[in-house]
C-alpha cells in the first residue's frame, strides 16, 4: 500500500537543474525564489516548447489546410486535451482559454452573471478573495443592484463556516470562492461550500490560481459549477489560463467577446454563434503560451503533484518552525489545512522593508497587500511578508531567508 510517508522522494537537485533561472546570481549571491504564489518559475521543457513552436510550426490555428497551421491546431487543441485530464473534467469542451483566472472570472460575471443576477439577488464571496475574484462581482452588483455578501475570516485565517451558511438564502445566486488563499495559505473546504450553496439552488466558482498547482483537482468529485486558474503558477507561461465550467451553464450563458472563431455565421441581419468551447475564444488566441503550457502540466504530472507536495509540506514545516523562533515575529494565518506559503510580520519593521534587505541578500520575497486589501484591513496590517514555495525550493534556501532577516532585525527593528 502507498501511504504518504512511503511516497519516494523527490531528486530536487535533478529538478533545479531543469530550470535555468535558478542557476543565475541576484545581487551577488545565487538566487533564492520564494515569491512563487506570484508566478513560478519555467523548467526547460516549457521554454523549449515556446522556442519549438516560433521556430518550427507557427501559423494560425483552425482555418488554415497547411501543414503548419495543421500542426499548430494540433498542438493546441492537445493542451486543451491535457487541462481537462489535468483538473478531471468530463469532456474537452468545457475548458475554455483565457488570459488567465482574472479574465475567467470576469468572463463569468459578465456572461452568466448579467444574464442571471437581478436586482435585490445576492453574490457571496469571502473576506480573503484576490482583487480579481472581488472586483468583478462588485460590478455586477453595481449594474444589477445586488448585493455582495462576505463571508468573515477567523482570527486562526480560516473561513467562519458558520457565519457563511447563515449568509446562504433563496436569494443566493452565487458563491464565489478561492480554493486557496495567497496571501494566508488557507485551504478553504470547497466541497462542504458547494454542497452548501447547491441545496440553495446557487452555482459556485472556484478560483484555483492558488490550489491547481499544490492540490489534486477533480472539478467533477468537487461538484463546481465554475473552475478558474492561471498557467504561469503551474510552471507554465504568462497569459494563459482556464475556465472550465459546466456544459448546461457554458452552452446556456451568453456570449463574452464579438470576433472571428467563435461565430457560425455572420451577416449583417445577424450572427449565430459557435459552439463550445470556441463560442468563448474569440480572435486569435495566445498560441505559443497555450501550446507550452502543455509542457508545464506534463512537467507537474511526471514530477508527481503528490510527491511535489509532500516536498513544499516540508518547507512549510520547516519554515514554520524557525520563523516563530525569530523576535518580534508574527505569522498571519495559521489555518490548520494550510499549505505551501508563509505571511509574517515583524515587529517595528515595515514588509517593504524586509523586502528590499532581502533582495540584496538575492532573496526574492513578496511584500505589501497581495492584492487582498480588504484581507489585510481585516488583521489590521499593511502588508505581509510572504515566502511561498516550489517544487525545487530547498531547506537550505529557507535557511538563508531566515539568516536574512535576523540581519533585517539586528539592523532594523
Ligand atoms: N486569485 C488568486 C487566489 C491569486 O493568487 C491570483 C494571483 C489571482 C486570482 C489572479 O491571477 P492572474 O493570473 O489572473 O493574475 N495572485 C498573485 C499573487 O499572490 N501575487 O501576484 C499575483
């Protein structure tokens, strides 16, 4: 039997050498990344496919009969066939292409959501979303005159459970969720959050940007209406992303933007629409990115996403552990389901601070609001520090980030 603790080891020194970046100096001194919740970084693979594909086969996908725009089409459409397998969608048609969660988010809002949400109905999300799963919604609820609910945050950073069920009504037309909070770490418990809103007769989405790299996703055991994540923190390259959503609501919803490929037929008494998913991609879409990253999920199922955890548990762990030895230290979130990042502050020293001190040690760090301001006016904080971690981070890094900031506190503080 395979249990957890019989999981074989990662090789993480073969898995640093695949990627270049981490080989380079900052400052001086060899880099240590730990700003990954932000992007992650590209192994060969992934750069190589993005170089592949510029130099062998560009063309543009779908209407071409030559060979390259074959291959190009063929190539595209496998990633889309990858992303489905990777988050266990019933079918291929359901993962639709967009810049990103960002742009997945507010593709719903503004198709499903002007189409469904009416005055006085009701929009629920929590008090740790990003920007991006905010911001869309309050728009809505602006041209709609509904009404954005917010589920609290515990001081521990974990959802109040039972504040949100008390906040489900009749009127709940949808519970927007993020799956894991990048700014405390929180794993939110989805399934219990859409078993909820479902006996309400309201749909959810869940904003993977977080999770889809760290945890196992199967939209159909989740039951998720919506699905959003981004591939540049999945190892794979900026200005692609997913939504997957489910096939009654996708084929049901409006449509987003007006262009080429997701028309039938065009006239100008009128147009009809085509169908999933092209009816969502409309204009050329980003080819090169989608094509590599197909690199990047392979990259993370051959690695092992169980054993790539396991590893990014231990760091946590680990960091963990030193960060609380440190004077004047506080870490903000402390949620019981957490994983692969840590949020701190120190006493009497400002996050940009620490921040900039670091990256002159080659320490890359994220500080400030991680765009969850509202979070942050929650603890009552400015910002954080955040480390947050990858597959090829390593104990000895971590070990450097907390010599870092004993210096920032001798000299600081
Ligand atoms: N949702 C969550 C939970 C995120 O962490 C991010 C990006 C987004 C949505 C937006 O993703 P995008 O790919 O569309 O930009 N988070 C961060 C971060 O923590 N630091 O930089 C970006």
């Amino acid at each position: 039997m395979i249990t957890e603790t019989t999981i074989p080891s990662l090789d993480i020194a073969a898995i640093r050498r695949q990627f270049p970046v981490l080989q380079r100096e900052v400052k001086g001194h060899p880099l240590v990344y730990l700003d990954n919740a932000a992007t992650s970084q590209k192994p060969k693979v992934v750069i190589d496919a993005l170089v592949d594909y510029y130099s062998g086969y560009n063309a543009n996908i779908h209407r071409g009969i030559h060979t390259l725009a074959e291959e190009a089409t063929a190539a595209f459409e496998a990633t889309r066939d990858t992303v489905a397998r990777f988050i266990n969608a019933a079918s291929r048609e359901q993962i639709i292409f967009t810049r990103g969660t960002t742009e997945s988010i507010n593709l719903v809002a503004q198709t499903w959501g002007r189409q469904q949400v009416n005055k006085g109905d009701e929009i629920i999300i929590s008090g740790m979303e990003h920007h991006s799963n905010i911001v869309p919604w309050q728009l809505l609820c602006l041209e709609k005159e509904a009404v954005l609910k917010v589920i609290p945050v515990l001081d521990n950073g974990e959802l109040d459970m039972d504040a949100y069920k008390a906040l489900l009504s009749p009127r709940t037309k949808i519970v927007s969720i993020v799956h894991v909070s990048n700014a405390l770490g929180t794993v939110n418990p989805v399934k219990e959050i859409i078993d909820a809103a479902h006996r309400q007769g309201a749909v959810v989405m869940i904003d993977g940007a977080q999770s889809s790299v760290h945890l196992d996703i199967d939209v159909q055991v989740l039951d998720c209406d919506f699905f959003a994540m981004s591939a540049h923190k999945v190892y794979g390259p900026t200005g692609i992303g997913v939504l997957y959503g489910k096939k009654e609501l996708l084929d049901a919803m409006p449509v987003f933007q007006g262009g080429g490929e997701m028309i039938k037929e065009v006239s100008f008494e009128g147009t009809t629409f085509n169908e999933l998913p092209y009816k969502y991609e409309a204009g050329t879409p980003n080819i090169a990115d989608t094509v590599a990253f197909k690199a990047a999920l392979d990259f993370v199922t051959e690695t092992g996403k169980d054993r790539m955890r396991q590893h990014e548990d231990q760091l946590l762990a680990y960091a963990t552990d030193k960060l609380q030895q440190l004077p004047g230290l506080r870490i903000i979130g402390q949620a019981a389901e957490k994983i692969s990042l840590v949020s701190f502050i120190i006493d009497g020293i400002h996050p940009q601070d620490i921040g900039i001190l670091l990256d002159t040690q080659g320490i890359a760090v994220r500080t400030g609001h991680h765009c969850a301001q509202p979070l942050m006016h929650r603890f009552g904080i400015p910002g954080t520090v955040r480390a947050s971690f990858a597959v090829y981070n390593t104990m000895e890094e971590l070990d450097r980030l907390i010599a870092g900031l004993q210096r920032a506190i001798k000299l600081l503080a």
